[in-house]
C-alpha cells in the first residue's frame, strides 16, 4: 500500500477510497466493503445537489472473493471519452482472465486510506471514441482484443470465457464527489491529464 496524490494517478491505476474522502479522479468503481455490492456519493461539490445518490459496483469485480483477486485479475474498460455531461455514461468492461487461487489477501479495510491497492494494475482504461486515442493507444486496444479469439463464443488465450459488462452511469463515480459509505475500488478512466 502507499499513499499517492491525485496529481500522481494515472489512467489505469486502481486506487482505495473511503468514506467521507473526495474522490480524485473519475473511476470505474470495481469492489466496496458493502455486501450488497453498493455505495452512496455526494455530489454537492459537483453539481449543487445534496441527495445522496446511489453507485453501483462492477457486478464481475465486486463478487471476486477478496481485493487481492481484483489486484491479480487481468481484463480492459472501454469508455467513451470525457464530456461536461455528468448525467449519462457508456463504457464496457471486460475481465479477461479472474486470479487463481491464491492466499487470502488482507481485508479491503487493511489497503490504508489514500493508496492503491498494492499491486501492478493489469487493467487496461481506454476510449470508445476512437477519434480521441492515440495510433499507440488504438494499437494496444486492439492487440488487447486480439488476446481474444472467437471459436464459438468469445474465449481468452485460456480457453475461459471472458465476462463483458456493460457501464452505465451507475458504475461511476465522478471526481470530486464523496463517497459517504464504505471503502470503495476504482479504475481510473479520466485524470484530467
């Protein structure tokens, strides 16, 4: 675990946030301590409202058995690129290859208050709107859906089958709001770099 600051989170990492802490970058949120798979954000600093409103974790990342997993699971998220509307998203994300067993990982609650979770992020952040990518960027999307093959269905270079979830608004959590329950995990897709 190490503390970072927001200056220093890149497209890709996944980094811890707590409850009652600003969030630093727009992420995709992956895991909460919330059984339910859930966790409420205020977004009075963004838009002036003060309802709490309600996000919903990636269901494939939320149900892996510990934090750890989510460190040593391989997959990508394609988003669409960044906008002043703060009402819609669309994105897809798709875990690639879920972590074999291994030791249990310390509870999430262990992970420190401002760091990431302790692990070289292998999930891969990039932008539907291909216009907006980079020739290297686009290069490493597609070398990354061709780790994908078809032959029936859609089957990773371990003959699994890869879980694709589509993102909506619900998945998101927006640079600065608050989350005002619980620990939450999230992939950075806009830092604002």
């Amino acid at each position: 675990t190490k503390d970072v600051t927001a200056a220093k989170i890149e497209v890709g990492d996944i980094i811890q946030i707590e409850a009652n802490q600003r969030v630093p970058a727009d992420v995709v949120f992956l895991r909460t301590t919330d059984k339910s798979g859930s966790c409420f954000i205020r977004t009075d600093q963004l838009d002036g409202e003060t309802d709490w409103k309600l996000r919903r974790a990636v269901h494939c990342t939320q149900r892996l058995s510990s934090p750890g997993d989510l460190c040593r699971a391989t997959g990508w998220c394609h988003v669409e690129a960044p906008r002043q509307d703060i009402d819609e998203f669309t994105g897809k994300f798709v875990l690639t290859r879920a972590p074999s067993p291994a030791p249990p990982a310390p509870p999430l609650a262990s992970f420190g208050a401002d760091g990431d979770c302790g692990c070289e992020s292998r999930l891969e952040a990039g932008e539907l709107d291909g216009d907006r990518q980079t020739e290297g960027e686009k290069k490493n999307c597609e070398e990354e859906q061709l780790m994908v093959s078809t032959h029936g269905g859609r089957t990773t270079r371990d003959g699994e089958q890869p879980i694709v979830e589509g993102l909506t608004l619900d998945n998101v959590l927006w640079a600065n709001t608050v989350v005002a329950s619980g620990s939450v995990l999230g992939l950075a897709i806009y830092t604002g770099k």
